[in-house]
C-alpha cells in the first residue's frame, strides 16, 4: 500500500460527524469487511471525502413491547421505535444489536437505521389486549426515542398521545433537548403521575461532548431541557451515565450540581460498559482523538473490570469492581447527597389505565 493511499484510507475511516471511525465486520459474518486502497486514492484530502449519509430502513416488527428481567434492572417493559441510533455515541452498549443483522456496531450502527413505522398502531394493540396488565412502559430501553430522525417522523409522539390516552405510565431517558417537543403530552400525564423523564449527562465538556456523542444535544441544551421539563410538572431525573474512568468521573460533582440547578429531582449514574465489539470501536475512537489518554482511559476501565475491558457479570456490569470503582460510587453518593438531600420520587401510577371504551369491541389476545 503506498503511503498517500495509507493516508487517504486513515481519513476516510475518520468519518465526518460520526462517532465510531470504522466499520468493521461484526461477530456473526462469515465474511470480513475490507476498504478498497484504490478508491481511498481518490480523496487527497480530507475536505474531498464525501458524507455519510443515514439510511432509515423498514423494521417489519411485529410488536412494540418487550420484556427485560435481567437480574440488575429487574424486571421492565420497554419499548423501542428505532434501532440503531444517529446519535453515534461511541460508547454505546447498543451497538452490538446491529451485528444480528449482519451489519457494523460501528458506522453501520449510526448510519442504518431500522424504523418501526407502525409503532403507535403496534402499541394501541397491545393495550387493547385484555392480556395486558399496566405497568410502566420505558421507552429508550435500547436506543434514544428522541434521537434526529424522530423530529421528522414523530413516532415516539405519537406513542405518547396512545400512552396518554390508556393512561398507561411511561418513563423516557434521552440524551436530546427534542423531548421538549412533547411537553404539553408530559406534563398533562406528570399532573397525574403518569410520566417521568430521565436526561443522561455525560460530560459538561462541549469538545469532548461533540466527539464522543457527535448527534446529541450539547450538554448546556440538556440542563435546558430539565429546566423546561421541570418548570412544567413533569418529573425530571439526571444519569450521569456512562461514567468513564479516566475521562468523566472526575466531572460528577459538576454534573449533579448544574443538574440540581436546572430542576432535576434526583440522579443515577451507570459506569461505562463496553461489551463485544464496543470495546475495539471505544478503544479506535481514543486512539483516533485522544491518543495521548488512550492508555490512561483503558488502564482505568481494566482496573475495575477485573483486568479485562468488559465484565458481563450481572452483579458487577452497572457498577465495576475494586478500589476505583469504589471511590467512584463514593464520590456521586456524597454529592447526590448534597445536592439532592430530599429524594423527590412517587413511583408513576397505574391504577388509572382504561381502554377507550369505544373500542372494546376491537380487543384481541
């Protein structure tokens, strides 16, 4: 390979606006992706290299709902409109979804989106079955309702208003200000506990914030989005999540202090979890943007994963182990406590659902 071609393939893998740099095969091919050198001959710089664009595929689904009871979330119904996710967080334990569908955790992930065009109709359904018992209905379970695309299609509104009209509670985490959209849906559920939303925070960093999570909401758009969601009723809660030792965990106390100002009533936090090919595309990303942390960021997150980059023991996943993690549960408990000392949180009710009584003549199981 010569060395302009080198040159012109390292800048198309480091793609414009996207969070993975490559696009490698995932675990389930029986063939592996290769770059063509001669058409990297082609881009001499990185001003010619040409956009990524973002496919919107058909998700042929056929229901919304699904059940998780994994022994550290307990057990939860959720609900996911998209898969894959344009937010491009180079971080994200979704990621790996996308391989059962013979594409990329990495680029593949970010830029192939699989929608469920029918899911307010989907949803209507299951909750016209008699079988169907109400519980708390979370939505991004997997990857962000919110997410550019929803601004267009207003899927994950449309839910919303089905939710809102069975009474059935719902409780949204995002990392996007588009939430605000739906405030006159959130509050009017919130004025009967209904609806609660959850904003995850990662850094208050805007470069870092821009490259780890290219497609999201700027950190300051975020605490704008609790101030809003707060002024307006709706429970708000702030995740510091994921938690990246060596690169975010020392911004913890900021990020709950700026959260509690903005309105938020309480906080949870999730250590970063890197599973798969997570880990090969996370470690490519540092290697590509912060070379000169890479080794310190993958030092840390060995040094409470027990050695290795991803533990997937249920005990531990959340959290890590060890003297680091440790300190890291102290720190966002100490300040959690100071800057929440009242834990403002009534579980979401659901001895309101109904069924529109001039559909019962519809009901299916």
């Amino acid at each position: 390979m010569s060395e302009k071609a080198r040159k012109s393939l390292d800048l198309l893998l480091k793609t414009k606006g996207r969070g993975a740099v490559s696009n490698q095969s995932g675990r389930f091919n029986k063939t592996q992706r290769i770059y063509d050198v001669t058409d990297a001959d082609y881009y001499a710089d990185e001003n010619e290299i040409p956009s990524l664009k973002t496919e919107f595929l058909v998700d042929s689904a056929k229901s919304i709902l699904s059940r998780n009871d994994s022994p550290d979330m307990g057990k939860m119904v959720s609900m996911n409109v998209y898969r894959g996710c344009e937010h491009g967080c180079i971080y994200c334990y979704a990621r790996p979804t996308h391989e059962y569908f013979n594409l990329s955790a990495g680029l593949d992930f970010e830029s192939k989106i699989f929608v469920k065009y029918n899911a307010p109709e989907l949803l209507r359904k299951e909750l016209m079955k008699r079988s169907w018992q109400p519980e708390v209905i979370m939505t991004s379970g997997v990857t962000d309702c919110y997410q550019p695309i929803e601004r267009k299609l207003q899927l994950t509104r449309q839910c919303l208003q089905v939710l809102a009209e069975f009474k059935n509670p719902v409780a949204l985490i995002t990392k996007n200000f588009l939430v605000t959209r739906d405030v006159d849906i959130l509050s009017k559920m919130a004025s009967e506990n209904l609806a609660a939303v959850t904003l995850s925070v990662t850094t208050l960093d805007d470069h870092l914030g821009r490259v780890m999570e290219p497609r999201t909401s700027t950190p300051k758009r975020r605490l704008e989005a609790i101030r809003i969601l707060s002024e307006a009723g709706v429970p708000v809660f702030v995740n510091v999540a994921p938690i990246i030792p060596g690169l975010t965990d020392h911004e913890i106390p900021r990020i709950l202090e700026a959260a509690a100002k903005a309105g938020a009533r309480s906080a949870g936090n999730v250590v970063v979890r890197l599973p798969h090919s997570v880990k090969d595309l996370f470690s490519e990303w540092l290697e590509t943007n912060f070379p000169e942390k890479k080794e310190k960021v993958l030092s840390a997150i060995r040094d409470i994963r027990n050695g290795k980059l991803y533990n997937a023991d249920f005990a531990t996943r959340m959290t890590g182990t060890g003297a680091r993690a440790d300190h890291i549960a102290e720190v966002f408990q100490i300040f959690k406590r100071k800057y929440f000392p009242k834990q403002d949180y009534h579980p979401l009710r659901t001895d309101l659902f109904k069924r529109p009584s001039d559909q019962l003549s519809f009901e299916v199981d």
